[in-house]
C-alpha cells in the first residue's frame, strides 16, 4: 500500500513540477514576444493595444470565433458609393497591413488606381484555409455584393502559408486560440477538430509541435520536395476555386471573377503553380512582375519593421499600376 502511496505521491508532484515550469516557460515566450512586438509599435508608432494573453488555451467553437462580422475588425471598403463590380482581397497580414495605417495597405492603394470598391477581407495570422473558411460560411455575406470583377489572394513568402496549414495553435505559443485547419477527406476537406483538449493547454508541447511543423515544411517543402505535400495546398486553392463558382459562377466564362494569387512565394512554384493555373487561377510572382529580386532587401524599402518585415505602402505603390497594365479594368 505505501509503494502505491509513494508513486502516487512521486506522479502528483512531477505534474505540479511540470504545470509550474510549463507556466514559467509560457510566460517567458510571452514576454519575448512582447518584447518583439512593443519594438515594432515604436518603430511605427502604432497606436495598437499590447496584451498579456492567458495561459489556458480558449478551444471555443470555429463558428463563434471566425465570426467574421462581429470577431475581427477589417479594413475599411474603398469606395464605397461605387456601383462597379468590387475587388475582393484575402490573405493575412500581408494584405491587411499588419500595423500600418490603412494608407499603406494593398487595398488603400489599389482604390488610388481603380474606381471599384475595394473589400479587404485578410487578417493578421490568417492562411489560405481561412479565405476557404469565409467562402463557405459567410455566403450570406458573399450573396449581397455585387458579383466580384476580381478576387486576389496574397501568398506569404518563406513557405509561411503553407506551414500554417498544419498548426494546432498559431506559430507563437502565446496564442490562446485553437487554430483552424482542414484535412483531406477523399477529394475534399474539412475541419481539423482537437482530438484532446488537455494537450493543447501546455505551452511546452504546443512550441514542440509548431517546432516539429515548421521543420517539416522546411524540409518536405524546400529541401525535399514532397508531392503529397504540394497536392494538398493544391487542394486549397481548387476547392476555393470551387466555392468561388458556386458563388458566382465558372472562372472560365467572360462574365465570372478572375481569381489571382499575388504570390511573394518564390520556392519550388514549379510544383504548384503550372497545376493551379491550369483549372483557370492567375498566379502573378511579386518580384517578376515589378522587375526586382530580393525584395526583403532593406536598400529596397519595401518591408518594414526591420523585425518581422512586412510588406509597405511604398511596395503596393510598385505593385498596383503594373497590375493595372495587364488589368485595364482594375
């Protein structure tokens, strides 16, 4: 009875050793990242709120919290009075403008060279699955527009979305919110669900499984690539393809929206680009079409701050009118 004793007593206190150091460490990233993030207010002297996330992990319904109207505040509509047909734009920080004023983001300046409104639909974090996300829940939303004359999805470089496609909780593990995902259910996807709750409420295994991912994407993505891996961000963007159909009808007809990838991606796109363009999606590399390489060059300008670089009103300045060369319509 007392050998029982003594290993339930050994059990309990190795929990609470590592309850107290998982805490510890929690807090450590958090200050780090806090850190990181109050530098980058300084820098641009933004006026966004710094907050201290809790340590238990929110596993709330993805319907309350992708509750796009009432969850996230978007960009402002560019011309709004216009009867044009608008411009959709998706994406994650990139195109929502991380913390620039909205006079730097990709919407803004797009309104300077076309007349149509301009719906910026990224947020900060999001990846390709949540473009996925809204088209399929938010068709009352999508349904009271006008029907689209263009839509474009901005693609992070560095293989970022598609790391993002396999997480649990968001890169950093400060993140108090489960991470939407999708799977492949034969030809097409569904949400990823939290198989154990408790796993995903400890700091040490979510910065180890995010660890694991980004090595993975590294090494299948870049190092080794792996066609699996590609078929399945493929899989993405023809099933949104799909839902952009259904919506407004076939990419291929004159009447029905263009859909583009804005693509800072310049890693192995002969393993995904050739396979999307062929069912009718534009992808348009950055760095080509505006004539210049190595855009996160800091002589270049076009990112800032220097931690955490991302994409400014000087770049999309760039950007914009060779779009509009090839798109007179913008």
């Amino acid at each position: 009875m007392k050998k029982y004793i003594k290993i339930l007593i050994n059990c309990l206190i190795f929990i609470l050793i590592f309850l107290i150091a998982d805490i510890i460490f929690f807090y450590i990233i958090v200050i780090q990242e806090q850190s990181i993030y109050i530098s980058q207010q300084k820098y641009l002297n933004s006026k966004e709120k710094i907050f201290l996330p809790k340590y238990f992990i929110k596993l709330t319904k993805f319907k309350e919290r992708y509750e796009i109207s009432t969850k996230y505040e978007l960009r402002p509509i560019q011309n709004p009075e216009s009867k044009k047909r608008p411009i959709l734009i998706f994406g994650c920080s990139y195109a929502y403008g991380y913390v620039f004023d909205n006079s730097e983001t990709i919407s803004y300046i797009m309104s300077q060279y076309s007349d149509r409104p301009i719906i910026n639909r990224a947020i900060s974090g999001w990846g390709i699955q949540h473009m996925l996300y809204q088209l399929r829940e938010d068709k009352k939303y999508f349904y009271s527009i006008n029907k689209p004359k263009y839509i474009f999805y901005v693609l992070m470089d560095h293989g970022n979305h598609f790391g993002r496609l396999f997480y649990t909780t968001f890169s950093n593990i400060s993140n108090k919110d489960y991470y939407l995902t999708y799977k492949q259910q034969y030809d097409d996807l569904v949400e990823r669900k939290p198989l154990f709750n408790i796993y995903y409420n400890f700091a040490i295994t979510r910065h180890i499984y995010n660890k694991i991912v980004n090595k993975y994407v590294n090494h299948v993505a870049f190092k080794k690539p792996n066609k699996k891996f590609y078929d399945f961000l493929i899989l993405h963007f023809l099933i949104i393809n799909e839902e952009i159909e259904k919506i407004w009808g076939k990419n291929q007809t004159e009447n029905a929206p263009k859909f583009i990838i804005l693509s800072f991606e310049d890693n192995n796109e002969i393993f995904w680009k050739k396979q999307i363009e062929e069912e009718g999606i534009k992808v348009i590399n950055i760095a080509e079409l505006i004539g210049k390489k190595d855009l996160d060059n800091p002589e270049l300008g076009f990112f800032e701050p220097e931690i955490a670089g991302h994409p400014n009103g000087k770049l999309w300045k760039e950007v914009i009118p060779k779009l509009k060369e090839i798109y007179k319509d913008l």
